[in-house]
C-alpha cells in the first residue's frame, strides 16, 4: 500500500487541472455575457450601423429596470444578486462597490448611467460620439485580452 499515497496525490493533482479549466470556462462565459449585453444591432436602434451614447444608454435603461425588481429606480445588491448567474454574492457586492458613488449601498440610475457614459467613451476611440463596429471590436478583444491576462493567480 505504499504507493496509495502517490496515487492519491496524482488524483488530487488531476482534480486541481480540473478544476481550474471550469473556472477558466466558467470566466469566458461570464465574459461572452458581457458582450451580450453591448451587442452591436441590438443596441442600434436606428439602423445607421453606429450606436450613440443614447442608444447605448436606453439599451443599459432596460437592462436596469429589468433588475430593479421593486421598481424603486435603484440596484439593491439584493436585486442584483437574484439576477446573477454565476458568482452572485461576489458580483453584486463588485458592482454596487463600483457604481454606488454617494454611499447609500444601492445604485441609482444616475450612478449607472454614469458608468455607461465612461463605458462609451472608452469605447468610443476616436471620439466622434459613436461607437461603430470597428471600435466595438477592439474593445472586446482589449477586454479579452485582459481577461486572459493571469493578473492574479491567487483569488479565490
Ligand atoms: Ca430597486
Ligand atoms: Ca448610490
Ligand atoms: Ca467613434
């Protein structure tokens, strides 16, 4: 039996691979939603092929009054929770951090808009006021390339 150790060490190592490829799967599909949601015609409501910091904003208006369950026009963690997928605790606590600027724990829909307004210039490269497909590209793959980035291997 005294290779039963070395077998089991074998085991755990294979469990380990394994478990860092469904993360890794797990961070590209989180990633592919993201992208979703910045989805290129949908967004384009009127067609020209370019979307206007106004048709950006209406898309992500949506999108909050799809999470503000209680229709009070504010994010509660506990409203983004139940809409997150995956990592939910985690998630909604990063996001409220992230857009809640006065502190009152929820996120407004002046605080979103706010992030989708810094969102769209980012991605409005050369800063005419439109995001066309070509800019929306290099974002994501910018995003992408981050993300494939091991920043740090020790979260979690
Ligand atoms: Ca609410
Ligand atoms: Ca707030
Ligand atoms: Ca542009």
């Amino acid at each position: 039996m005294t290779t039963f150790p070395n077998k089991l060490t074998a085991t755990a190592l294979a469990l380990v691979g394994a478990l860092a490829i469904a993360s890794f799967a797990q961070a590209n599909a989180q990633s592919a939603d993201d992208g979703k949601a910045g989805g290129m015609k949908r967004s384009d409501t009127n067609g020209d092929g370019k979307i206007s910091l106004d048709e950006m904003s209406q898309r992500r208006g949506k999108r909050f009054d799809k999470l503000d369950a209680n229709g009070d026009g504010k994010l509660s963690e506990d409203e983004l929770r139940a809409k997150i997928k995956k990592n939910p605790e985690k998630r909604s606590k990063r996001m409220v951090k992230r857009m809640d600027k006065d502190g009152d724990g929820m996120i407004s829909r002046e605080e979103f808009d706010a992030l989708t307004a810094k969102m769209f210039s980012r991605i409005d490269a050369n800063s005419d006021g439109f995001v066309d497909e070509a800019e929306m590209q290099t974002f994501r793959k910018k995003r992408r390339d981050k993300k494939n980035k091991p920043a740090d291997g020790n979260s979690n």
